[in-house]
C-alpha cells in the first residue's frame, strides 16, 4: 500500500452522511441511485459544495479519531458510489434516463447513451485536492468502474457491449490520471456487477479494467461485493467471479468477507495481489468487538501472508447510523492492532 505498516487499516468508500446535509429517509426509501437525485440534499445548491467540505472534514476526523491508516472523503459528495461521475459525463441524456431492471430484477433509472462516451471535465479531482489538503495520512479515492457503469446504462449508441465499456474505460482512465495528479495515494474503482454478470465479465472485465488503469502508478484496487447490506440481505457465500482478476493489473482485490461468511480459502485464487479484507458485517447493527475482527483476520491469514492483507468493512458504510459506523471501524482499528501484536510476538 501507500505506508508501511502492518495490516493497514482503510474504509471502502462511503460513510455516513450527517442528517443536517442529506434526508436519510429519502435514502433509504430508495435503491442507490443510478441517476441524479438532488432532492436528496438538504442544503441549497448554492451552499451546497461548502457543506459538503464541512461534511467531508467530519468524515475524516471520524477516521483519523478511530485510528484508520489509509483515509478517504466517505464519499459525502455523492448520493451513491455511481451516479456523480457516471452522469458527469458527455454522451449522457440527463433529462431523460431509461428504466431496466436491477442485479435482483427490480425497475431501475439508469442513465441513456445517446452518444460518445467523453470526460468533458474533471469531476473528482477537487475532492482529492481537498482531502489531500487537510490530512498528511495516506488517501484513497474511489471511482465507480467502467464495466458497471456500462451494465447500468442503457445503450442507445454504440450497439456492442465491448464498445461501451471500452468507451466508459477510456473516460475513467482520464479522470483516474487526474485523481493521481491531485493528490491520491490509491485509486479504488468499484465493479459490483462484475460478480452480478460473471460471463460478460470474463469476457470484458479484465481489459476494461486494464484500459481503466492503464499507465496509473502506485497501489490501485478493484473492489467486488454482493451489494449495500441494507439492499441485498442474504448473500451468496462465494464469488462467482473473484480468482479471474488475479490476472488484471490492479495491485489490490477488495472484497467482503463477514456478512457473506465467506471461505477465506479463495485468497490463494490471487497469489500475486494485495486483498484488501472485509472484516465487517454490514448488515448488522450489532458493533463488532475486537476479538471478533481479530478472528476474522486470523482466518484470512490461515490463507495470505500478512505483507498482502489490508483491512477494511465489508463494502460501504453509507447507510448505517453514523455511532455505529464510527464504533464499528473503531473496534477494526483495534482488532487489528491485537493481530499486529501476535504476528509481532
């Protein structure tokens, strides 16, 4: 990773917004959503970006207070991991989104491409430039990636699924270069649906995220889960597409691990890449103690040197109780520390 230390600590991507900038019920009502949803904010949107900066320097005080190694902006700029970018870009109908199903069937709004598929402007590089500024910690941004975007889109241009996600591919490599530019330790980018469409992935998932991640330096991730816990209650307890990115450029593998119970045996499917572990479960209330985290890590290290272990939650804290959230990666930092202390001794 980006320091040194042992079995580092880091968040996924999202944490939970504060209720004074974002209507949690709304939220929660709802899917994650694939297009816009300004109704969301609280705030007017000529004070909205300054709320945000305050917003995200709570988030990241959370993370420096609880002792997290490797921080990143909770993505409080966004009303889910996806939509900020993926509607930023050109090519776009904004004003009139199509509806298809979801991974579980469900309708959806997602965005219609009605042309090329361009980065017209920079869209998360301010928000690195800003974490950056406020902490001397490691960073890490994330950025959703080309070939889920692709799955939540609607194509009424390109006609050929490797097209699109070639195109999604070429913009998210500017905007990762970008990302790189400003300030940022490691870039994450999040391909859920690659687990959800497992034989369209292993025919274009490992060269959109090559393309995506084409000439970046330094630790890059991919993360893989099952979905939000809030949305996708039992999940399968293995991955359907996991030991193929062994074979892709990222540095890292993302995965959840203790919602879904997963084996942890399928670390020695990516001998070669830093994991990046999920050690809690979501889709619980309930805040781990550290000697359950300490478990769950001691199993993946049953399967994985602890030179290549990263800890982190499951997937996104964006829907939790923020005491919750907060007690939760504290109890992780600690968990850690109890693992680091073991190994040491």
């Amino acid at each position: 990773m980006a320091q040194e230390k042992l079995l580092p600590t880091t968040f996924v991507g999202s944490y939970p917004q504060p209720d004074w900038l974002v209507d949690k019920e709304m939220l929660l009502s709802k899917g994650p959503p694939r297009v816009r949803m300004s109704q969301v904010w609280r705030i007017p949107e000529e004070r909205l970006e300054e709320a945000q900066d305050d917003a995200t320097l709570v988030a990241l005080h959370d993370q420096e207070r609880a002792g997290i190694d490797i921080v990143g902006d909770g993505e409080i700029r966004r009303e889910s991991y996806f939509n900020r970018f993926a509607n930023a870009l050109e090519g776009i109908d904004l004003d009139n989104p199509a509806t298809v199903p979801n991974r579980t069937g469900k309708p959806t709004q997602v965005p219609r491409v009605v042309g090329p598929i361009r980065r017209a402007r920079a869209v998360q590089v301010r928000d690195v430039e800003f974490l950056r500024a406020h902490t001397t910690r490691p960073i890490k941004i994330t950025i959703p990636g080309a070939f889920t975007m692709a799955k939540l889109a609607l194509d009424e241009y390109y006609g050929d699924m490797e097209a699109l996600i070639m195109a999604y591919a070429d913009a998210l490599n500017e905007e990762v270069h970008g990302l790189k530019a400003a300030g940022a330790d490691i870039i994450q980018i999040d391909e859920p649906y690659m687990q959800a469409n497992a034989e369209e992935a292993r025919r274009y998932g490992i060269a959109a995220i090559d393309r995506a991640l084409h000439g970046v330096d330094g630790t890059t991730v991919v993360h893989l889960c099952f979905g939000y816990a809030y949305v996708v209650k039992d999940k399968p307890s293995g991955y359907s597409f996991l030991p193929e990115l062994e074979a892709c450029c990222a540095t890292a593998i993302s995965i959840e691990a203790a919602q879904p119970k997963l084996d942890p045996g399928i670390l020695a499917a990516l001998p070669s890449k830093q994991v990046m572990f999920g050690v809690l479960d979501l889709g619980s209330q309930a805040v781990e103690t550290p000697e359950q985290v300490a478990a769950r890590l001691r199993g993946a290290l049953a399967h994985i040197a602890p030179e290549r272990l990263i800890v982190a939650p499951d997937c996104g804290m964006k829907y939790l109780p923020r005491a919750t959230a907060f007690g939760k990666i504290q109890a992780m930092v600690k968990g850690a520390d109890i693992i680091r202390r073991e190994l040491q001794s």
